[in-house]
C-alpha cells in the first residue's frame, strides 16, 4: 500500500549532504566581484563619490514595492543614449558592482535594505517571496556576519568599492537552496522507498539530482525550491497520515505546509495537501475536522511570517498593489501555457519527465486514491504553470521543480519495479539516462560563470579587442550583469534600440545582447539590419539558467557600418 513505513533514511541523508556539499564550489557563479574592473571602467576603478551613493538609498525608501523600478524608461520609439551623463554612467555601473547574473536575486536584498530595524520596521515591501524566507536570508546574513565570513554594514559605499563583499551574500543565500535541495532530495527518496523499496530510493536520488530544473534552483538565490522541499516534507508527513491518520499528523501537515506558502505565493498549492485530509479514508470517523484544522493552521503559519501584507491589505493596500501588480502583470491567462508547461518539464528533466509520467499512471492505478492526493499540489503547480506559462522564457520552469522532481521519483520507482531483483539492468538504465536529461551542460554552464569562462566574458573580451572605443554600441535592454556583457561604461555610448523600427541610418554600428538561443535573434525587428560576428556554442545552450548565457555581437551590414555613428541624433534615455 502507498504510505507504508519507509526504510531507513540516514544513508539518503549521508549522500543528500555529499551531493550539496560538492556543490558548494559552483553556488559562487555570476556573482558582483572587482575581477572585471579593467572591462567596465577602461582606466582608474571609480570611488564611491562617482557613484552618488546616498541619493540612491533615498530613493529606495519610498512604500513602492522592492522590485519596482525606480527610474524607468519613459520612451522605447526612438533609440536612446543610456551613457549621455555621468548620472546615467553610475546607475549602469552600480548594477554591476551589486546584482547577479541572476536577475530576481537582487529583489531580495532590496527588500531587506528597505527595513529599519532599530525603528521596529520588518517590512519587506516584496511579498511575492514570503517572510519566510526574506527573514530567513537576513538571519543567514547577520550570523555570517557575527562569525566574521560575510562583512555586513549599512554603508553602500562599501559594497560599490568592494563588489565581491556584497558578492558573498548572494553565495551565502544560495547555499539556503542548496540545504534545501538536500531536504527535498532526502524526502522524495523516502517517499519512493515507502513504495517499492530502498532501490527505487536510491534511484530517485539520482534522477532527481539529474534534473537540471532542480539543479538550477538548488544554485539560486530564490525561494521555489526551499517551497518545493517544505511540500515534499507535507507529502512525507502525509504518507504518514495515510498510514494512521492521527490530530498530531494533521497539525504537522498543515504547518509544514503553511511553512512552503510563507516562502513563496506559489506554495499556496501546499493547501491542497491540507484539504486532502478530507478525503483520507477514515472508518467510523468524521474526515472533515482534521483538514478544517490542517488548513487554520497552513493559514495562520503564512499569516505569521508574513504580516506586513495582512496589515498593509488593509491598511495601506497601494503598498501591496506596488509590488503584487508588477508580478501579475507579467501573467495573462491561457490555454496554450499547457504546451509551454510539457516544453519546459522536457527540458527540465528530459526523458525523466516521459517516464515519470508512464510510472504515475501505474502508481494511479495500482494505490488509487492515496496516489492522488500525494500528487495533488504538484497538479495544481502544472494546473498554474497551464494557465500561466503560454509564451514564457525557459526560466519560468523554476514554478515546475516539483512536479519535474515528482515525475523524476515516479520515473525511479517505475525502474526500480521493472527490474527489481537485476541490479546490474537497474543501473545500466539508471546512469543510461543520465546523459539524456541534458544535466551535463548545466553542470558545465555553472562551472564556467563560477571560474570565469563564461560566454559574457568571452564576448567582452572580443569587444573590448575588436569594437572601437569611439562606436556607438547598440542593446536591446538596460545593461546589467545578466543582460550585457561587462564594457566599458565610462567611455562608450552605448545605446538603447527602440521597440518598434526605425531607419537603418538611425541605428548604431554594433549590437550585443544575451539571449536563451539564436533562435530569440531571428524574429527581431532590427535582425535585417546587422550581420554576426560573434555567437556561443549552440550546442551547449542551458535556457532554464541565467549561468554563462549565450551571448551575440553584431555589426551594422555595410562596409563602414561598424564605425560610421557615434550617439549623434540620439536623445539620452530618461
């Protein structure tokens, strides 16, 4: 029966640490650091002065949201200077000495510089990510602070002149999610050795840790997958349950579970384990009282560490609108997200995803109901994703870690059935599959962003040798760490194309951009215009990260293109 007691777990423990252990090394990549001071000021690093620091710290203590842009682009028709003042310069320059090449970690640390702590105020203004785990980051920051291997201090000056202390607090956050990768390694393989044994454990470790939508969210500095590893620990307390349902089991579902909604919105899903209770087979007995009990207390766990957003709900509700509505907007409902949902668990988890779907069916089958309800926050995740997912970046697979993780483990047991008793066929098919899920080049990507061998820097190098100084350099977003490779700032233009098209004369000699493959270059308006110089390996590409993105330079078709324009005719961006 499915939920019956599983074996021991201390060995899945032993190797779920090994395994986080022996990433540590790869959790330092894309992180702000002065190595790159000769690309981005071409001369003499700046001092914090040049950065106009304190302006900018006022600027973020406003009740907008954290992850609210403070100074937008008001016009995307023409092409835009975004080095015409030194003011422009500092801004471009500071988000190299502070973000990630991960754009979304940043929001965190906003949030928590918000805060006023000596004056009693905790309020994040970010509430898309839970207190959970804002709390839990600036905890981890202040005890790696207090055991002196994080420098922790109010001044920004400091961070602007040393990027690679402010540097360590995104290495710092990340091994959160790499401590919860282990969590959710240790808890899916108990799951699965509940149901076919400790082979199918072992296995599941293995597949799972295959998966490159795990592995990325295990070297990210975000909330998705400690969300994901706190449902696994409400689905392991709920084969529990089905084992012997008892009050005590029913309150632990609902904290566990209340715990994955206090870290991310998306753990919302966690409440369908609540309100499964209800349907838990319970002879003689009334099923409703323990899901009506498991679901208060999902809800007053969340309230608990989040109640900046109850209070502000009502008591300043544009403060919530400010940031909420600048993630709903990124969201429209639609039936063909469903096709971009089986998109992304193929790339997320390769033919993991095809077997873990086939060995779900037979688990469906052969335990019924129990097998349902196990499932049931991962199906409202895919539910989500369906609805959500149409037209969204490969990126956007970091809301399907768990059920790509869940078809991973039912995919294990669906090997572990099949071959039960033939170890040696177990394991030809288990590390057979390994190469197919595509992990190797994630592997790969992270090893090189963390020791500099990244295509960004490739790319900066080549410009920095090949594009002259004088040129006008064309990007198609705001320069940032994730976006464009590291130039020199302080001496070119650099230049922002408009969204809609505009002449060939209008447009500078040279583009660069980051992209998830050349297939984004293909449909843009200005693609006509330029020839390319200079690509990454196609073969290599890893959309689901932003680790050693592919990065493309371009030149303006046209013998002279390349050194015809400077910024002349071109209207600064703000």
């Amino acid at each position: 029966m499915l939920g019956r007691r599983p074996v021991a777990y201390r060995p899945y423990v032993l190797a779920a640490v090994l395994w986080a252990l022996l990433l540590v090394p790869l959790a330092f990549w894309g992180i702000p650091t002065a190595a790159h001071d000769g690309l981005l000021f071409g001369g003499p690093t700046w001092t914090a002065d040049q950065f106009r620091t304190s302006q900018r710290l006022d600027d973020l203590r406003d009740g907008r949201g954290a992850d609210v842009d403070r100074n937008p682009l008001l016009d995307r028709t023409r092409p835009a200077v975004l080095t015409a003042t030194a003011a422009d310069r500092a801004e471009i320059l500071t988000r190299y000495r502070l973000y990630s090449q991960q754009p979304d970690e940043m929001i965190t640390f906003r949030a928590l510089q918000r805060m006023n702590p000596r004056g009693g105020d905790f309020d994040p203004k970010l509430y898309q990510y839970g207190g959970i785990y804002i709390y839990g980051v600036g905890a981890t920051l202040v005890l790696g602070h207090v055991l002196g291997l994080l420098t922790v201090t109010g001044n920004l000056d400091h961070y602007l002149e040393h990027p690679s202390d402010f540097g360590h607090f995104y290495v710092a956050a990340r091994l959160l999610s790499l401590v919860a990768g282990a969590v959710l390694l240790v808890c899916l393989a108990r799951l699965a050795a509940g149901v076919a044994g400790r082979a199918a454990g072992w296995l599941t470790l293995l597949l799972v840790a295959a998966c490159p939508v795990f592995l990325c969210g295990a070297l990210e500095a975000k909330p998705h997958l400690p969300s994901a590893a706190a449902i696994a620990g409400a689905m392991l307390l709920l084969a529990g349950y089905l084992r012997r349902p008892t009050w005590g089991r029913a309150v632990a579902i609902g904290a566990v579970s209340g715990l994955a909604f206090g870290l991310v919105l998306t753990g919302l899903v966690a409440g369908a384990l609540c309100a499964s209770l209800a349907l838990v087979r319970r002879p003689g007995r009334s099923r409703w009282p323990h899901a009506v009990v498991a679901l208060l207390v999902f809800g007053l766990v969340y309230a608990a560490a989040n109640p900046y957003l109850v209070y502000n709900q009502l008591f300043a509700p544009e403060t919530v609108r400010s940031n909420l509505g600048n993630s709903t907007a990124m969201y429209a409902l639609g039936w063909r997200g469903f096709v971009r949902v089986a998109e992304l668990l193929w790339e997320g988890a390769g033919p993991l995803a095809v077997l873990g779907v086939i060995g779900w069916l037979l688990l469906a089958a052969r335990h019924g109901r129990n097998a349902l309800l196990l499932s049931s926050a991962a199906a409202c995740l895919l539910l989500i994703g369906g609805l959500l997912g149409a037209g969204k970046p490969a990126e956007f697979a970091r809301f399907l870690v768990l059920p790509a993780c869940g078809l991973a483990m039912c995919g294990a047991i669906l090997i572990a059935s099949l071959t039960r008793g033939q170890a040696l066929l177990t394991i030809v098919l288990a590390f057979g599959l390994l190469p197919f899920t595509g992990v190797g080049n994630y592997l790969w990507a992270f090893r090189a962003d963390a020791v500099g061998e990244d295509w960004r820097l490739a790319a900066a190098r080549y410009i920095e040798s090949s594009v002259p100084e004088d040129a006008a350099l064309g990007v198609v977003q705001e320069p940032a760490p994730f976006s464009i490779p590291p130039l020199d700032f302080t001496h070119r233009a650099v230049v922002l194309l408009p969204e809609t098209p505009v002449a060939a004369e209008e447009l500078p000699g040279w583009l660069v951009l980051t992209a998830d493959g050349p297939e984004m270059l293909a449909d843009a308006w200005w693609r006509e215009h330029y020839e390319l110089v200079f690509a990454t390996n196609d073969a290599r590409l890893t959309p689901i990260t932003w680790a050693n993105k592919a990065a493309y330079l371009l030149r303006k078709r046209g013998s002279e293109g390349a050194r015809e324009r400077g910024s002349e005719g071109m209207h600064p961006a703000r």
